[in-house]
C-alpha cells in the first residue's frame, strides 16, 4: 500500500472518483506477477482491550505493503463501539485503494435519517479490480441467534489483474464457536464456490478461519487449496499472548508461495498474515462461468456490497459483472 498521506481526523474521507491516489512504488509502472497479500481480522478497528483506533489498524495495512488485503470484523455506520464511522470507506480513502464491502448484516438505522447499519468482510486492492461478488454462505447468525446456520452474505470474491491474469481472491471469515459442525459446512461450500471458477485460474482464500490448519473440518479446503505456511505457522490469536493459529492464506495451483509472515501488532486482538507469491498466467479455458446459490454480482457500487473505487495508477475502473 502507499505510504499514508491523508490525516484520518474522526470524519469520513473519501477521495473523490477522478483523483489519482499517493504514488506508489515501480509496480505501479511495470505490471508484475508478484504480488504480496494480507489476511487481517480488524476487530471493528479496536485493539484486544477494547480500544478503538482505526488510524492505528490503517498504518499496519499501510507499512505491511500489500497489493491484496482481506479484512474481517468490519463495521459500516454499525454502533459507538465504531464511532459510527464507515470503516470502509475510511480506510479506502486513506490508503487510496480499491474497495469491495460485502456485509454479512445489513440492519435498519437506530435514528431516523442515519444508514444503515452494515458489519461484515472487505477486500482492498491496490491492482485493477476486474469484478466482485458477495457469496453466500452457511452461518449461525449473532443477531437472530439460533441452533441451526442459515444462508447468509458475506463471503466476497474480488477478481484481481496481475499482469493480465484474473486472479481470484476470497475473503472468509468462519464460525467461531468451539463446536466445528458450522465449520465443517463452511469449508465445503468454500470448495464448493472456487469449483464453479473458471478452470485454471489462480485463486487465493484469506481467512480468519477459527481454527489450526489441522483442524478436521477444515480438511475439505485441503483438496483445492494449500495453506501458504503449511501446517506449522505461527500463532495469530490473541495479539498480545498469540497461542492459536486462526488466521490463514491457501492458494491454489498455479501459484507459487516465495514467503508468508505474521505481522506484530496489537492493533487488533488478531495477527495480521501476509504472504508473497507468484501468479502464473491463467490457462485458457472457456469463458463460461457458473454463479450459483444466489450470489450477487455487480458493478460498483451494488446492491448488498458497497465500494469506495480510487482510479488505480491513473487508470479507468474496471469492474464488470462475471460472466
């Protein structure tokens, strides 16, 4: 990410459409097959004491450098225990980078005149975003409690340009209960989402997933994707004391994994991940894709997934519905 250089103040800004972010470094100039990703579970911008600072959570973004970065724990306009900022929009405008939000609530305003409220899952991009979508998913809903998961939003794809190459990119956030069932249901339809992209191109899954790597339920994943640091990475929860890994990055063939990292910051009461790798071009498939189980598509912005788009390097916004 660009070195910050708007003044977050407590009010919302938001570079206007037409104006070129900070610039960035030479791979802004010359397009490259390298590209750094981030895995980072916000908690609503407040620390594992409860302390809210977002400028704090936008400069560990901002120093970790990445093109591609997942956020979980996101609140758009939610409660006080967030300012009622529009979290997204605020850290988009500061880092000058593409945004997708794809809300896993969407709830009626506590005041007459005031948005709505919005909490879920967001993915920044530095690269040309091709397009997005908000997936469905299995989830046991915080605010109409209940034994069973119901279908949920909440599971964003954001489709990346690396050198020409459409890369995938997912954001999950699962279950957190000690219970894996929900869990188990979540990773089969995460494989089941990826099966339905086009054959040959490159995903990459970030995820606070809410258990090891090892963990059986998660074992599906292990069919089509490879966790980056294996099966033996570092602690990313909780921040100050770090004693579970939760929080991980897995690719899918075609791409090749040169580091992967877990940040130190207590920013969060989670560890910020990030990994550097190398997208391989895409094979040339058919253009068919399957969408599915009700997702949404769309340009920016949409229904159900809202964006804050900064012109890339200059260049035109590009998003488009997937075909």
């Amino acid at each position: 990410m660009p070195r910050l250089t708007i003044a977050l103040l407590g009010v919302l800004l938001v570079l206007p459409q037409g104006v070129s972010p900070p610039k960035r470094t030479d791979r802004c100039a010359e397009p490259s097959r390298h590209v750094r990703v981030m895995q980072y579970n916000i908690h609503s911008g407040r620390d594992g004491r409860g302390r809210l600072d977002l400028e704090r959570t936008a400069s560990v973004i901002e120093r970790a450098d990445a093109d591609v970065v997942a956020l979980q724990e996101v609140d758009v306009h939610w409660s006080e225990r967030s300012a009622w900022r529009d979290q997204v929009r605020v850290l988009a405008g500061a880092l000058g980078v593409h945004a997708f939000f794809a809300p896993v609530y969407s709830l009626p305003p506590t005041r007459e005149g005031a948005p709505k409220r919005r909490f879920g899952l967001a993915v920044l991009s530095e690269r040309p975003v091709i397009a997005t979508i908000n997936h469905p998913m299995s989830r046991r809903s915080t605010q109409h409690p209940s034994d069973s998961p119901v279908t949920l939003p909440g599971f964003p794809e954001v489709v990346v340009d690396v050198a020409g190459t459409p890369l995938h990119v997912y954001a999950a956030h699962l279950d957190h209960r000690k219970e894996p069932g929900t869990r188990r249901i979540q990773a089969r339809e995460i494989v089941a989402t990826l099966a339905r992209d086009h054959p040959g191109h490159p995903q990459v899954l970030l995820g606070d997933l809410n258990a090891a790597s090892r963990a059986p339920e998660l074992t599906p994943l292990w069919t089509r994707l490879r966790d980056v640091a294996g099966h033996s990475g570092a602690a990313t929860y909780p921040a100050r004391h770090p004693a579970f890994r939760l929080d991980h990055i897995a690719v899918s063939a075609g791409i090749g994994i040169d580091s992967s990292e877990v940040v130190s910051s207590t920013a969060s009461d989670h560890l910020p991940v990030t990994a550097d790798l190398t997208v391989g071009p895409a094979e040339r498939t058919s253009p068919t894709r399957r969408v599915g189980r009700g997702g949404t598509t769309a340009k920016s912005p949409n229904p159900g997934a809202e964006s804050n788009l900064v012109p890339h390097c200059g260049g035109s916004e590009r998003f488009s519905r997937l075909p």
